[in-house]
C-alpha cells in the first residue's frame, strides 16, 4: 500500500515540475527508491525533462534505459517533435524499425509530421503506408498529419481527396485543411469546408477559426468575418492572436470603424496590433488619422516597426507631407537602418512629392534592390514623364538576372504611356506574353489602352480590347471612350460606351463623358436619356477638392470655392502659370 502511494505521489510530483532542478530531485528519488525501472515511470520521466526544455538529460536518459517499451520511445520522440527537431525524429523512427519495436499512433502520427516540417513528401507516404499496414489505416491522428504533411508540400489536391475519404473527423482534421486552404489563398474552399464542419455540428476552435478570418480577408466576406467575431465572443475564444487577425480583416476591406472597436477592446495592445490598425487607416486612404495613430502608439511606449513607418510614410505621400516624410525617414536611418522595405516607401515618397531626384540618391542607396525597389524606380520615372528612362531601367533589371514580373510590366507600360512612346509600348507589351510569359491582367490593358487611344490607333485599342482573355474592367472601357472622344471616332466610342453603360457606373463624370460624346456627334436622342438616367438614380457629383500642406498645415481647396481668403491672389498667380505655360509651348 506504501509502495502504491509513494509511486502516486512521485508521478504527481513529477505532473507539477516546471523547472530543471525540480525533475532532477525526483531522477534522484526514483534512483534510491528502486522505482526508476519501473517503465510508468522512465517514460514519464522523460516527458518531464523535455516539457522543461531539459532535452540533452532527456535524452541522456533515453539512451542509458536497458530495455525501452513504446511509452519512452514516444516521449522522446515528442520531445524533438516540439521543439521541430525533425531530423532528430526521424533518425528515432528509423531506430525503432531496426530495433522491430512496435510503432503506435503517436510514433507514425510525430514521424509524418516531421517529413511535413522537411518537406519530404516521399517520406512521408512511405511512413504512411507503414501506418496502414499496421492497422492505422483509418486512424484521425495519422491522416490529420497526412493531411498537414500535403498542405504543407503544396499538395493541396491529393490533401483533399485523403481528407474526403476518412471516415472519422475530428476537429484537428477539420482546422488542418481550414488552416491550409486559406494559407495558400483558396479563400473560398476554406469558408465551404467551414460551413460542411458546421452543418456536421463541429463549432470550431481557436485556431480554425484564425484560419476563417484569413479566408474572409481573403474573399470580402464581410458577414460572414461578423459571424466569426461573434462566434468568437460568444465562445471566448478571444485572444491577442484572433483579436489582431480580426483587425487585419476588417482594416482589409475598409471597416475601419469596426477595426477600431476591436482594437480599443483588445485584452492587451501589442506592437502587432497596432501596426495593423496603422496600416488600415494607410491603405484606407486615412492620411490624417495614420500619422495621428503612429504619433500615440509612440507616447503609449510601443517603438513602430517597419510596417508601422512604411504606412506613416504613404500617409505623407498622400497627403504630400514632404517635411514629415523627411523627418520619417531620418527616424528609418538611426533607428531601423536602411532596407529594402522602408527603402522603397521612401522612394515612394520623394516620386509623389516631386523630388525625382531623392527618389533616385534612395534607389542608388540600396545595395542589393529587390524587385518591389526596381518596380518602385521604374514608376517613379513614369509618373515624372520619363519614359525612355524607366525602359533603360527595365533593361538594367533584365541584365541584373531579375525576372521581371507583371507589377514591372504595369509600371513600365505605365510609363510608355504618359511619355507617349506608342511602339515601344507595343513591343514590350507583346512581350510580355511571349518572352516572360506573363498573361496580360486588366492593369497591363488599361495602359496600352491609354496608350493606344491617346495616338489616335483607336482600331488598335478595341481589336486589343476585343481579344483580351481577361474581363477588364469600366476605367478601361471610360479610357477607350475618353481617346474617341477626343478624335471624333464615333463607331468605336458607341461600342465603348454601351459596355460601360452595362456595367452600371455611379459615377456623374462618367455619365457626364457619355453625354459629352453623343452631344459632339448630335446624338441628341442618346443625351436626353442619359439625363433622363441621372435623374432616376439620383446622382449627384460630390465636390472635387485638394489637400495641400502649407507651412506644416492641411489646406483643403474645393472646386469652384471663392471664399478662401487668398482666393484673389491665388487665382492671379494660376493665371502667370498658364501664361507661362502657354508661353513655353509656343516657343518649343
């Protein structure tokens, strides 16, 4: 009955350890009392070294045992599994083979995982078809880490016929595949297996449900994201890791106001969620509330990270504040050091605010520019009419062995484009297709369009338009449409505009085209039943008005606005610049 007890005692001993020195009491224990060889006992041991981290005595241990059933074998193996010493667990499981031990669930289920985690797709299977053969065929643990061990290989395919045809699910199985699918973008596939989970009353954990909140940023989901928050709450499964995934979605697709709640209810802010919120309000168009925010994550104590300074820096590139900016990336050189990643939000900067030639001293900083630096510089030179320089940055990227990629030809045909440069642009254009085998996407149609249409080569435009793979969108349709207009090329502006009035536009300058173009061919009928349209939708034209930073101050200017106090002296020195303009054009 003492022994009983004593070996009761020792094992909720060793439950409650949580340090090195304390396991070691208890070795020494189970060595004087004779219980060490008890295998309850070394296996038990072992789990308690690994669990404080203690893994050179945990396997120290492992080795000296004269005789080692299943349960030590396990817990070392489960040692180097958790802390991802996949090498190390494999070389166990190879041990067990040759030593004929009988492998169990957790043995197949640790050594699959460990192939996962080297992407040894291969092994993998081999291990598999060794657990089917041992009976494990239908085994939930073994083919959960099946089906992590595909996801992982990027075999998404195979995971989802091995997930189809298990017979058991178990919640691990389910969020697996949740967690994978939204991992490599399969948005939709995610929120569909969600709902099959649920109609088979399985309500997700924490972490399919951060898999859920990815798949709704990923597919604009917006009721759905509301749903899980919900769930969430109601479950209280909340945590710093659901919270800043769920400020991520909402910021994501602009509802910002519900971001900012999540934020504020937050059990703890951290460094990462407020990078989040910072980041949201940047990509939002938030300028002002941007460089707010990051000015009170600093006086909470948080230092911005690189996130958090690339948004504040496109919320100076916005708004134009050039000061700031420069303050911002002095505050990049002596705290974070010049990387590729800030480095092209600065250069960014410069190129929206008119310096082009600190955008270049900024590219030429960077020792080895990634292609987002070369695609940036490239732009840049677009934006700044320069042409035939963003094609002889092109051309030095070809010769860096950089593969250019369709971010690069938008920025390039983007720049051909505002300089004109109609056969070049149809050149690289062609390819594109045919020697970087990059598939035109509606940005690429929308500046050869541009491009085309500015040239007055409108056939061009809509046979390209015409034989386009891709569904392009209404700003294309409205470019076609703007180059008739301005060359009185009636058939193919009908054509443009007919598509755009198919896809519904809420926009009165649209509208306003439309009726300017029929107008200047007489079509008198068309006109009337536009307005007649504008009418029955009710639109109305929102003010148009500029934001410019005057003496570390936003100044809004709104369109057709005399009551600014310098409105006299403003409109008199517009006047000396179009004069001037004028003057020029002239004289070259």
């Amino acid at each position: 009955m003492q022994s009983s007890w004593s070996r009761y005692y020792l094992k909720t001993r060793l439950l409650a350890c949580r340090d090195e020195v304390s396991v070691s009491r208890i070795h020494c224990q189970l060595l004087v009392s004779g219980m060490f060889w008890f295998e309850t006992f070394s296996a038990q041991l072992l789990a308690s070294y690994a669990r404080v981290g203690d893994i050179p005595s945990a396997r120290q241990l492992f080795d000296m045992l004269p005789q080692r059933e299943i349960d030590s074998w396990n817990a070392i193996l489960a040692a180097y599994s958790r802390r991802n010493c996949q090498a190390e667990v494999l070389g166990l499981y190879e041990q067990m083979k040759l030593e004929g031990v009988r492998r169990s669930s957790s043995s197949f289920t640790m050594a699959i995982k460990a192939c996962a985690g080297l992407l040894d797709l291969e092994k993998g299977e081999e291990i598999r078809e060794c657990a089917v053969g041992s009976g494990y065929e239908d085994d939930v643990y073994v083919e959960s880490a099946v089906l992590n061990l595909y996801a992982k290989c990027g075999k998404m395919s195979e995971a989802m016929r091995a997930f189809d045809k298990m017979r058991r699910r178990d919640i691990v199985s389910w969020t697996t595949m949740i967690t994978a699918l939204s991992q490599c973008e399969r948005g939709e596939g995610a929120v569909d297996l969600y709902r099959r989970m649920r109609n088979e009353g399985i309500e997700g954990d924490r972490v399919a449900m951060l898999g859920i909140i990815k798949a709704c940023a990923a597919v604009g989901d917006p009721r759905l994201g509301l749903s899980t928050h919900g769930h969430l709450v109601r479950k209280d499964l909340m945590d710093s890791s659901t919270e800043t995934s769920l400020l991520s979605m909402y910021a994501k697709h602009g509802y910002m106001k519900q971001a900012l709640h999540v934020f504020e209810t937050m059990h703890r802010q951290t460094v990462i969620s407020w990078g989040a919120l910072v980041s949201g309000f940047a990509q939002n168009g938030y300028a002002a509330e941007t460089l707010e925010l990051l000015a009170k994550m600093v006086s909470n104590g948080f230092d911005p990270e690189v996130v958090s300074i690339v948004s504040a820096l496109s919320a100076c590139s916005q708004v134009g504040y050039f000061k700031l900016g420069k303050s911002i990336h002095g505050y990049i050189t002596r705290r974070l050091g010049y990387e590729r990643v800030s480095g092209t939000g600065i250069i960014d900067l410069y190129t929206k605010c008119g310096s082009f030639s600190s955008a270049r001293a900024q590219f030429e900083c960077i020792s080895s520019p990634d292609l987002v630096c070369w695609n940036a510089m490239i732009a840049a030179y677009g934006v700044h009419g320069q042409g035939k320089e963003a094609l002889s940055l092109f051309i030095q990227l070809t010769e860096q062995d950089i593969q250019p990629n369709h971010a690069t030809f938008a920025a390039l045909l983007s720049a051909l484009s505002h300089s004109g440069l109609v056969e070049e642009g149809q050149y690289w254009f062609h390819k594109m297709i045919s020697q970087f085998h990059i598939a035109p996407m509606e940005k690429h149609y929308a500046c050869m369009v541009d491009l085309l249409s500015r040239a007055g080569k409108l056939d061009e435009a809509h046979k390209l338009l015409q034989s386009a793979e891709t569904e392009v969108g209404i700003s294309v349709w409205v470019s076609l449409l703007s180059g008739s207009h301005n060359h009185g090329s009636f058939y193919i502006g009908e054509a443009a505009a007919e598509k755009i009035l198919k896809l519904n536009p809420d926009d009165l300058g649209i509208y306003a085209l439309i009726s300017n173009f029929f107008a200047a061919h007489r079509k008198w009928d068309q006109v009337a039943k536009l307005r007649n349209i504008m009418r029955q939708k009710g639109i109305k034209k929102a003010p148009s008005y500029s934001l410019v930073d005057v003496n570390g101050k936003l100044c809004a200017f709104l369109m057709g606005d005399e009551t600014h106090q310098d409105y006299e002296e403003i409109e008199s020195i517009l006047d000396q610049l179009d004069r001037h303009m004028k003057s020029a054009a002239m004289s070259s």
